[in-house]
C-alpha cells in the first residue's frame, strides 16, 4: 500500500509477556500474552493514540527472539522457505511434465501419473485447460 504509514512493533519477553514498544510513536507501550496477540494490540494501541482507523496503517511485529534459541529458530524458518520454493518449482514442473505427456506424447492420464509418482485424477486436473 504505497502512501501508507508503517509502525514496527518491536516485542520482548518480560516475565510470562509480550512487551510491546512501538519505535516510531514515542510512548506507546502494550503488552500481550501470546506473541500471535501483538499485532492487534499494537494496532489498537496505535490507532487510539494517533485517532485513526486501526485499518489506516500497517503494523510489522519484530520478536525478539531469546539468544540460545534464535540460531535454530532462524534455519527452522530459512528451511522451510526453501522448502516451500522447493515445492512450488516441483509443482510447475509437475504441471508442465504432464502435459507434454498427456498432450504432447499422447501418453494416457494413469501413464502419466504412474511416471510422476501421482495419481492420474491429479494428472487430469493438471492437464484441464485453465479458464
């Protein structure tokens, strides 16, 4: 959303709470439980300081995350965005793999499926023209 203010929300472990500190509204402090609570807290905080619509912004929560645990939370969080790019490039290739089996070789749908390890009611969906 261009033209449109972001406030990051920096969060930190105190005791059993999520301490929130907005960096760019000096002052505006909160506090949650759960880490997947900050971003609507946040938003509510920010909105009632500055009267404006909690919709009006955007808001990045940025956790800190304590030090023992942050090495593997970061290859946690890096393998599976490489897993999930991995899973898409196959998906495509999956895609284009069966149909230039299906239509280009003329190879049946269960042919296909057996050849790409999956079944052949995912080949037909993969191979039906898209709309």
């Amino acid at each position: 959303m261009a033209g449109v203010n972001r406030y990051t929300v920096r969060a930190r472990r105190v005791g059993g709470w999520w301490a929130l500190d907005v960096e760019e509204i000096q002052g505006v402090h909160t506090q949650v439980r759960r880490i997947d609570q900050a971003e609507s807290m946040a938003r509510d905080a920010i909105a009632g300081v500055l009267n404006v619509k909690q919709s009006a912004f955007e808001v990045v929560v940025q956790p800190e995350i304590p030090g023992q645990a942050r090495a593997i939370v970061a290859k946690a969080t890096a393998a599976r965005s490489s897993a999930s790019k991995a899973q898409e490039t196959a998906s495509q290739l999956t895609r284009e793999a069966a149909r230039r089996l299906v239509e280009g070789e003329g190879l049946t749908v269960r042919d296909a499926g057996a050849l790409l390890g999956v079944s052949h009611q995912r080949i037909a969906q993969l191979v039906r023209p898209t709309r």
